[in-house]
C-alpha cells in the first residue's frame, strides 16, 4: 500500500492526465487537491479523448473513487457540466465521485472579477477571485451551499461586496444576483448526495489499507509562494499542497513523482528563461501540439531547463520524474539543454524571488545530438535510439532525480516504465 502524489515539475500541461490515468489501476482513491476548471487533463484512450478540468482523471476507471479536496474551487456549473459528459460514456460518476464539504464555490461574479482585474493573463475562470474570498474569510463552501438558509444570509453578504466592485466598474448589470442564488440552490440538490467529510473518507481509507494517489493540477513553477510569483496560478501546486487540499498528513505520503515533458512550456504571462521565440519553437508547437486544453491559446515554447526542474525537485523532494513527450523531439538535429543561468559573467544557482530577477538571466546551453528517428509508440528503454538514451540519462544526472517513466505519445500503451527504477517499483 502507497500513497503517492503526481504533480507538474513545470508550469503546468505536463502529461500528468495521462500518467494518472495509466497508474491509478493500483490505487483505490484518486484526490485532486488544487486549483479548479482552469486545470485541463487529457487522457486519451483509443480513439476517444476526454479533457477532465475538475474531477479527477481517475474516474474513467470503474470502481475508483475519485475525490474533489477541499483545497479545490468548485464551479457547479462546470462540475455539472464534466459530470453528465462523462454519464454520457458509461461512466457511474454518482457512485465514484466525492466532493468534499470544505470546498470553495466558485461564482458568475468571480469571473466578472477576473475580467476586471486580470494581469498576469489567467484563465479567465474566476479561480483566483475565488481564492481570494477563500483567504478573505468571506467564501462560500460546499458545506454553506447545502444549507439553504445559512447559503441565503451567504449569498447576501458576498453578493453585496461583489456588487460594490462591479459597480464601480460599470458593469453591475452583467451580475443578476437573484438569478444566480436560484441557479445555485438548484446546483445544491444536485450535487448534495456527492458532498462529503473527504479528509475523513481519505484518512479512513488509508487506514483501512486503501492507498490514495494525490493528483497535481498546474504545475510547481505556477505555484502560489513557490513559483514565478505574481504570474502564478492561486493555490499551492506543490507536494505541500497534496495535505492542506485533502486533510492527509504528510506521514501518510510515501512517494512523490514529477511529471515534465522532455521540453518545457507555458502559458500565459511570466518569465520563462528557456523560452524559443523562432522557427523552432514554432516547430515544437505544432508537433507536440501545444495549445491551451482549457483556453485554446498556443503554448510557449522553449527548451529543456535543468535549474528549473532541480528547483521542482527540491522543494516537491521528488522521487522520480515522468519524462513525457519525447518524440515530440524526434526530427531535431540537436537539442539545447540550458545546465545553469547567468548574470552577467557570474553563474546563478538559485532560482530569484522575483519575476523580474529570473527574467533578467541567461540561460546557458548545451548542445545533445538529436536521434532523428522515430521514437513514437515505443514502449521498452532498449529499444528507443542510443542519442534519445544519453538525453534522458543527461537529465537524469543534472536533475539528480531517476527518469522512471518516459512516455512517447499519447496512447496509455505509448509509455516506457523502467522496472529497475524507484516509479517501476512504485507502479508494476
Ligand atoms: P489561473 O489559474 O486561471 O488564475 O491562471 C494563472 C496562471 O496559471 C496563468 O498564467 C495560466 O495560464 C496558468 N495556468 C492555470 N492553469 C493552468 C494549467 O492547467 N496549465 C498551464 N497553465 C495554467
């Protein structure tokens, strides 16, 4: 029996939909613990592909539990949304899926908010105001809403403040506030059977033998005191955040596995050091596909950066990285690896505590020799190309965390586990 987290070492949109998906065969409970429906999980079986925003990947799998925490955001509209699709395809989300009665529910006016507000180019979601109110002492929980009369007084109070901004902003007519209330108690009937104490329905669980997999959303450099601060997403998408968003304590944790792809990305504003703003970029766009799952917006591009994923490492203590998409760099004749930044003519080590400090580094490179051959589908370490090999090794040794698992496309049988390593033990 273990418990293990599978988080993002990047900024986010790293494969983990996919790598939850293939793992959590061997788990009773798949948990998220973070963020809301600005998350997208694409997993992809046969020639069917789902985009899971706030109910865990999991959840495809029958009898699984799958756990909305509650250090979530929960739109209902969304949540609803997600669930009858998945009704659609067979899935029992009625008996699988539980939401946790601390949550926080996310408004139409969060979203008003964000439109007002946004400067770091977000989701538009309304995630962050909603942690706002969260951390404000002012938000309403999963709890609240289920309590008509307590919800009422709730609604008032919230809705007033939310009414003062969105006057002062001229757009108070978008908000009809009665409107929303109804909508809302509605919601309430239908996910009620759902809402739970699900620190206590985990923490049971797990002592009854049962073991949890704690599934990331974003990724470590979007995290709120961790990452590239401001342009961050607003909840703790590091390991730390798998205890405070379930009520799991970290002595019930045994593992904990980064997912990066064999490049990097981003989306939205904020520095990213490695970032390709020519043809080749462009190249690693279109091959790896790399727009938005949720938004739509094409991703930034940009090489594979040591100093970032050694950072993720460190403060997540991983335990063994996922390497996804690598033959998404199948046709290049050479790949840049940047091994360290500088400033200057002095080598930085650390990682700044500003944006500005990280934007003003350059990152240094080094050249690997591609394989240029097709790495796509393969499922054994042997028989991927010799180049491809001394990548993942080179990763491997700079990072100081195994590369456990490689994945080389997007079907669950596209994926190299390496049974020697510490994930092959975790996982087969
Ligand atoms: P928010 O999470 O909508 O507040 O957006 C804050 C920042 O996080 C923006 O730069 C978003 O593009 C980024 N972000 C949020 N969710 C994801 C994700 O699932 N993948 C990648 N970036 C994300």
């Amino acid at each position: 029996m273990s418990n293990v987290i599978i988080l993002g070492a990047q900024w986010g949109d790293e494969g983990k939909g996919k790598i939850v998906d293939l793992f959590c065969g061997r788990f009773e409970f798949v948990a998220r613990y973070q963020g809301g429906h600005n998350a997208g999980h694409t997993v992809q079986i046969g020639d069917k592909k789902f985009i899971l925003k706030l109910i865990p990947s999991g959840i495809l799998h029958p009898g699984k539990r799958a756990v909305i925490g509650n250090g979530l955001v929960v739109d209902p509209a969304a949540l609803l949304n997600e669930m009858q699709s998945l009704t659609a395809v067979g899935v029992n989300v009625a008996a699988q899926l539980s939401i946790s009665n601390r949550a926080h529910v996310l408004f139409p006016f969060h979203r008003t908010m964000e439109h007002m507000l946004d400067a770091i180019g977000t989701t538009s979601r309304g995630i962050g105001p909603c942690y706002e109110d969260k951390a404000g002492r002012r938000g309403i929980r999963m709890a609240d809403l289920l309590d008509r009369e307590r919800f009422g007084a709730q609604f008032d109070a919230l809705a007033a403040d939310k009414g003062i901004v969105a006057r002062a902003f001229g757009v108070a007519d978008e908000l009809d506030l009665e409107r929303i209330r109804a909508e809302y108690e509605g919601f309430a009937e239908q996910i009620r059977p759902m809402v739970c104490d699900t620190a206590r329905l985990l923490n049971e669980a797990i002592r009854a033998g049962k073991s949890v997999m704690f599934e990331g959303a974003q990724g470590t450099m979007l995290d709120l005191d961790h990452g590239t601060f401001p342009f961050v997403t607003s909840s703790s998408a590091s390991a730390g955040g798998a205890c405070t968003g379930t009520g799991v304590a970290p002595t019930r944790i045994h593992a904990i596995v980064g997912v990066a792809k064999a490049y990097t990305t981003r989306v939205g504003g904020g520095p990213f050091p490695t970032e390709a703003l020519d043809a080749m970029g462009d190249q690693i766009r279109q091959r790896g596909h790399e727009f938005g799952s949720v938004t739509g917006r094409p991703r930034r591009c940009g090489w594979f950066d040591i100093p970032q994923v050694r950072y993720a490492a460190m403060l997540n203590g991983l335990d063994s990285l996922v390497i996804t998409k690598l033959d998404v760099l199948d046709q290049l004749e050479k790949i840049p690896v940047c091994t360290t930044y500088r400033s200057g003519r002095h080598e930085v080590t650390d990682m700044p505590a500003t944006a500005a400090g990280l934007e003003a580094l350059e990152p240094v490179y080094e050249c690997l020799p591609g394989w240029r051959t097709s790495t796509q589908g393969v499922s054994r370490y042997e028989e991927l190309p010799l180049q491809a090999r001394d990548y993942l090794a080179y990763l491997e040794n700079r990072t100081g965390v195994e590369v456990g698992c490689i994945s080389t496309g997007p079907e669950r049988n596209q994926t190299i586990v390496r049974r020697e390593s510490r994930f092959g033990k975790l996982f087969t």
